[in-house]
C-alpha cells in the first residue's frame, strides 16, 4: 500500500504534556521554532490535525513566511500544503478558522459523519468518507494515490500521533521539549496508553534552538504481522539500496538483504555476490555473520530486495531453505523472481509452506529492479 511518508510534529514539556488546562494555548515552542515549523510545513504536501485540535485551538496551520510560499509557487505547488483533518462524527465548527485560511481543505470521516459534515461545511471542503470506521491505511492511500501526497506532516492531537505510531505508520518524529513543567492530570498528553511497537526508536538528530531542544526520531522495530509498517519501508529501502553494491552479472540477480531482530537492532545485512564470491546471495550471505543458534532469529524479520530464492545451481540449499533452517518467521519482499533464470520461481510459497509471514511490498519493486536493468524480464 503506497501511502506519505508521515511525520509527526509536536511540542511537549519536559513532563509529557501538549498543553495545561487553562483558557489560553500554553506555549511551548520558541520564537525560532515556530519559524522552523512554518519551514516544514513549507516543505509538505499537506498537514493533518485530528478535529479535537481545531475545536481546541482553533489553528489556521498556514505557511506564514511570504518567501516560502513564494518558492512553493514557483516549485509549481500550490502556495499552501492541503490542510486535512479527520472526524469520525462530522460534527465541525464550519466558522471554525481551518476552514477560511490558506488553500484547500480534506475531511476524512465515517458515511455517518460525511452526511453531517456536508450539510455543515458545503463547498468549504472536500469531504471522504472511509465506511463505516476510521481507517487509517485507507486514508493515506487516498491521499498518495488520489490526492499526490507524498510528506504529510502531523501536528496533532495526541490521539492522532498515538493511533499513528501505535499502528505503526509514523515514518519519522519531530519532538521538541520545552523547559515547563505542567503536572495536571487533567491536561493532554502527547502519547495514549495502549500497544506500541517494540523497541528503541533511532534518534537521528538534535538541536538547540534557543531554550528548546528539537530531537528527531525514527522507528526501527519491524511489524508483526501481514501489514507493513513505516519502519518496514525503511529496512526494506535499505535492503534494495545495498543491492546497488553487487558486483553486475549477467547470470544472477543483484540483491540487496538486511536481517532485523524485534527490538529493531541490525543483527546483519548482505548482498550478492559480496567479498568475491560470485556465487552467494544476499540473504545467504547476510545469515553467515550470525550463529545460527542466536535466539533473536526467531523475532527477526529478513528484509530481500528480491523474492528468496527457491531454487538455485550454485549451492545445495536455496535461499528460502537457509530462512526456514535460521527459524526466521517474517520476511519482507519488494519483488517478486520473475523467470530470467528460473521459471515459475515461487520462494515466497515455499516460505510461507513453512510457516513463515511473507510481506511484499510492491512499491519498492521499481527500486529493486534498478541494479538489474541489464537484464531480460
């Protein structure tokens, strides 16, 4: 499912909360942290707050720099990123200032709620309805496939964020602590309680920005199940980049392979062909820096630029036997073997015979096949 990469924003104190229980916005960024916000928010597609934040606060979400949305416009964008908010209900201030400032506005809600909204807000906005529920993965492929988004950036509730990263669909982030301790009970909090991906998240920067600290964090644990998940799409990146490494063939496949443990700890990564043998797969090559009695392979998830082989000359073992014998149950797979070499290859039929969750993602297929145009199919 191709879907934005989602960026979640906010602004905590240092005990965790959005904002106090008082009349006014408590506020928690720094004069040069907004401005860095409305340089984001220049840099999207679109932003999406839930409906709680505009009943809330009322926020207009707007590029406030003249210059920045002067380069929008003459990027051939729209001077303001589509402004998106989600209701199960429908039930929306339409004098509400989301409505009336900057460019165009989508609502996403329930067939219930769109009956309402329409009859709320007429032509103000577009209005989706999802079914029955609220679905998130319906939402960002519509607004991928239907309305071009490619970076949506969040700025909240913390119900949004929570149900983002609970379901795993948080590719990135965005944090900034605030010197201020609330300590009400009764104020927001940024996360909900509830399942979260395991592990440690990877912090990839961090900065002072007058009394603020932004720090910039990213998932790493693998899904669990059939569904992908943000930090699937990042290993599985990573995976198809490392196949740009092989040494060209024109007999073999260039694969690139990374090997996740549960916790999102790197326990190896190969690729074909790797340290002058002209014979060796990715995955293959990525198991042998492992004791195949590490106790973490049984967690792990294999991350294939190319569908496991199921059949190969060069060695006794394919490598979809190698899986199944390392006690791996998750793979991940961004093309499927056509048959160059081998017809009706079917590795991820002979992994799943054996137990195991095989997750392709297609729209990484394209990045895969790139250090394998030379070849037939």
């Amino acid at each position: 499912m191709p879907c934005p990469h989602v960026l979640l924003s906010a602004a905590v104190s240092l005990d965790g909360y959005l904002d106090d229980t008082g009349p006014e916005r408590l506020l928690l960024s720094s004069p040069a942290d907004f401005d860095r916000v409305d340089e984001v928010r220049a840099s999207v597609d679109a932003i999406l707050v839930g409906a709680g934040t505009i009943r809330a606060d009322n926020p207009r979400l707007l590029v406030n720099s003249p210059a920045r949305r002067a380069a929008r416009v003459a990027g051939g964008r729209a001077e303001y990123p589509l402004k998106v908010t989600v209701s199960g209900s429908g039930d929306l201030d339409p004098a509400a200032n989301f409505w009336h400032t900057g460019g165009e506005k989508l609502l996403y809600t329930t067939d219930a709620g769109a009956k309402r909204a329409t009859a709320l807000l007429g032509d103000t906005a577009d209005v989706v309805p999802l079914g029955s529920s609220l679905d998130w993965r319906a939402l960002l492929a519509h607004l991928h496939d239907v309305r071009g988004v490619r970076r949506l950036m969040v700025e909240g509730g913390g119900t949004v964020h929570t149900q983002l990263l609970q379901q795993g669909l948080a590719d990135e982030l965005q944090l900034v602590l605030a010197p201020l301790l609330v300590g009400d009970p009764a104020a927001p909090r940024l996360f909900g309680p509830g399942g979260y991906q395991g592990g440690r998240l990877r912090l990839t920067d961090t900065r002072r920005i007058e009394d603020v600290v932004l720090m910039r964090y990213e998932p790493t644990a693998p899904g669990t199940g059939p569904l992908e998940t943000a930090a699937d799409r990042h290993w599985l990146r990573t995976a198809c980049e490392l196949a740009a490494l092989c040494p060209p063939s024109d007999t073999a496949f260039s694969v690139g392979a990374v090997i996740v443990a549960a916790d999102g700890t790197e326990l190896a990564r190969g690729h074909s062909r790797e340290g002058g043998d002209p014979v060796v797969h990715a995955e293959e090559a990525a198991l042998a820096k492992l004791d195949p009695a590490d106790p973490r392979l049984s967690g792990a998830t294999v991350y294939s630029s190319l569908e496991p082989c199921a059949h190969r000359a060069s060695r006794p073992v394919p490598c979809a036997g190698l899986i199944l014998e390392a006690g791996v149950r998750r793979v991940v797979t961004a093309w499927r073997e056509p048959d160059t070499f081998v017809t009706a290859a079917d590795g991820a039929g002979v992994l799943a015979a054996g137990g195991v969750e095989v997750v392709p993602v297609p729209e990484y297929a394209a990045l895969a096949q790139r250090p394998n145009a030379h070849l037939p199919h």
